[in-house]
C-alpha cells in the first residue's frame, strides 16, 4: 500500500479494495466517502451554473451592445 498522510482520506482503499472485510471499514470512512462524493458533485453544479451565468451575462452584453448601436 501506498503512504497515506494521516487524517488523509483513503478513497482508493474503498474503491479499489472490494475484497476487503467490512470490519475494516470504519463507519468514518464511509461518511467521509459520501461527504466527497455529494461535495464534488455539488462544485460540478457550482461550476456548471458559473458557466450559465457567464454565458447569461454575455447575451446581455452584446444585447446591450446592439441596442446602443455598437
């Protein structure tokens, strides 16, 4: 196994390791492992909606733009 700093989640021993007994798995690991999973989906959505309200913003200003003439 690799060195793993401590406190660092080992995301790759769950994944990686389906072999493993269950008692290994701590019930903190589990929780850490749902918390990484629904906060990189939530920072997908975040940058998913930057990119719409960038676009959004885009439009307005080239609405803008042509309205005044430009």
């Amino acid at each position: 196994m690799w060195p793993v700093p401590s406190g660092a989640f080992r995301t790759w021993e769950l994944q990686k390791s389906p072999i493993k007994a269950r008692s290994d798995i701590e019930e903190q690991d589990v929780e850490r492992y749902i918390f990484n999973l629904s906060r990189n989906k939530m920072l997908k959505m975040q940058h998913r909606a930057s990119k719409v309200k960038n676009e959004i913003a885009s439009f307005t200003y080239h609405c803008i733009k042509e309205d005044a003439g430009g």
